[in-house]
C-alpha cells in the first residue's frame, strides 16, 4: 500500500488515457520495515513508561486483584496517555476482569494493546482531496514544531508518487522562513511560489492562480508559524483560508496541523486553540524521536478529536508515514 491513505471521487477520465498521477504505488515491505524501526524507536521513551511500567506490576506470581487494577492505572497516568483515556481503558479492563473474560496478569497487554487499537482505528486517517483540480493542503503550527520539515515531507510523498507539486511559501514573517523551503522545494522537486515582502495570503492568492493555470495537482501552503495565544495572527491564518476558498471552491481541502511531539500535553492545548480558529482535518506527529510523547495521542482523542494522519519519524524526506493505529500500538508496546 502506499505510505499515505488516497479518498478521492472517481472521474470519466479514469476510462481512457488521461495526463493525470496514478494511483498511489506499492509500498515495499523494506520500507515499512525501514519506517517500523524508526516508530519503534521513536516511541522508546512513551514505550518505558507503558509496557516497563507494565510488566514490572504484571510480574510473575501476582493474582489479578483490585490492588493490581490500581497499580495499572497509576502506570498509564505515568504514561502520559491522558486522564479520560486511562480511566476508559481502565474501566474496561476492570469490567473484563469481573466478568472473567481475563482472568491472569500475561492477559492484561494484549488486551489493552487490543483495546487502544481500536479506539485509534476510529479515527478517518485518509486525505480527502479532489480528483480534478489542484487538491489544497494548507499547513499550520507554532514556530519550531517542524513546520517545514513536514511539509518537505508531504510533498516529496506526492512527488514520489508522480504528482506535480507546488508550494506556496505564505511564511512570510520568519526571517529565512521562505528561503528554507525553498531549499527544501529544490530537494524533493517541486515547484514554489515566494514573495517575501508581500501578505501571506497574497503569496497563497498567487499560488492557487499559478496551480490552476498550469495544472498542478496538489498545492501545500505554508502558513507562518504562530503563536497560539496571538489573536491577530490567528486572524491572519483565517485570512489565507478565506482568499484560497475564492480561487478554489472547496479550498483548502485538508487543513493540517503540525505537532511537535517531545511536547506532550501543551501540543495538544495548542492544537485547541488553533481549532477554534481554522477547521483543523488532521493532524501531523513531528518530530516522533526517542524523546517524543506518545502517549499524547490517545488523550487527543478526548480533548479534540481530530485524527492523525501522518507521522513524522526522523529528519530524511522520506521519514514521513502515514498514521497507523495498529502499527503505532504494536511500537507501544513491542
């Protein structure tokens, strides 16, 4: 499968030949492995916490008891999976015990594992773009979550699969901010519209009318990084959501927002934030390194709700890949 989940609506063009990218391609099982190893140890932090903490409760010769319920509970606080979410799996796993459907501690993993497997495979995980039409992307977050970085990595994604890309340099107040991306526009092969003296949305306005003139199928727009609690720049955020909208209805198609990992739950007080201020469709994980906070994943659910739908596993173009539940439990806890 490819590294990314494609929704899309199918066209007539699809009966013959036609001038457009194909379907996604074949991901080999040496880059899912590759992409494995880098999650696994991207999590090894969040990792301790779950499955150490864990098993040194889970020991040898324990009953499963009230009391061991308990010390379970107290080990998924530690590891920062969130409040609701620890007392949700809790509950659970104390309504399984009682009706005997576990019975012994060597039970408890699989069944949370199981349990929070399910819950994250609730999330829509696919980029919903158009099949006509450059799909829109436009991208936000705080200075120094990877910002750039991922949207280098989005893009080399769509490039790779035989997508032309443009992008849209609409960072316009951080020093060197254009420049940066263009460099990394250079490296992945795509294109870039800048305007370093001109209004982000100006910049986005020139965009989307250079991605419809000359039959771009996807346009990434990057959006200054900003401060959550800055009125006026969120405003500005709204702004380039509005001008691209008139260009091209439907526009932007996916809005994501990059979240810095080794952040915990203060990612996720920013990504509130910006929710109440743009339509937020998904999210990106950066920064997923041996110090990152995993666990921050399963509270999102509770307090904001909107999926994951990339993670970003080391510094390389091509360490971006696409959010699996199931993956991302089996490096939790393996």
């Amino acid at each position: 499968m490819s590294r990314f989940q494609w929704s899309r609506k199918k066209s007539k063009a699809e009966e013959g030949p036609q001038d457009a990218p194909q379907e996604p391609g074949a991901e080999t099982p040496q880059d899912k492995a590759g992409l494995f190893r880098k999650l696994h140890g991207g999590l090894k932090k969040t990792r301790s916490k779950v499955t150490g903490g864990l098993r040194s409760v889970l020991s040898i010769g324990r009953s499963l008891d009230e009391e061991l319920l308990e010390e379970i509970e107290e080990q998924l606080y530690l590891a920062d999976i969130g409040p609701a979410a620890v007392i949700r799996l809790c509950g659970a796993l104390r309504q399984a015990y009682k009706s005997a459907e576990i019975k012994k501690p060597d039970e408890v993993l699989d069944f949370l594992k199981a349990r929070m497997t399910e819950e994250l495979a609730q999330w829509d995980t696919a980029l919903h773009l158009p099949e006509e039409g450059p799909g829109v992307i436009m991208v936000a977050g705080v200075n120094g979550s990877g910002k750039t970085t991922s949207i280098a990595k989005l893009a080399h994604m769509f490039v790779a699969e035989g997508r032309r890309v443009l992008l849209a340099a609409s960072d316009t107040f951080r020093a060197a901010a254009v420049e940066q991306l263009e460099i990394w526009a250079d490296r992945v092969g795509a294109d870039i519209v800048k305007n370093e003296s001109a209004d982000p949305a100006a910049v986005a306005f020139d965009a989307a009318d250079k991605a419809l003139a000359q039959g771009y199928h996807t346009l990434i727009i990057d959006t200054a990084g900003r401060l959550h609690t800055r009125t006026n720049l969120m405003m500005e955020l709204q702004k380039v959501s509005r001008v691209v909208a008139k260009k091209i209805p439907g526009a932007p198609h996916e809005t994501l927002m990059v979240l810095d990992a080794t952040t915990g739950q203060n990612a996720i007080s920013q990504a509130i934030r910006f929710s109440e201020s743009i339509n937020l469709t998904g999210m990106i994980l950066a920064k997923l390194d041996g110090t990152a906070k995993g666990g921050i994943v399963f509270g999102m659910r509770d307090q904001i709700d909107i999926p994951v739908k990339f993670v970003g596993v080391g510094e390389r173009a091509e360490d971006l890949t696409a959010f699996d539940p199931e993956q991302f439990v089996q490096a939790l806890f393996e």
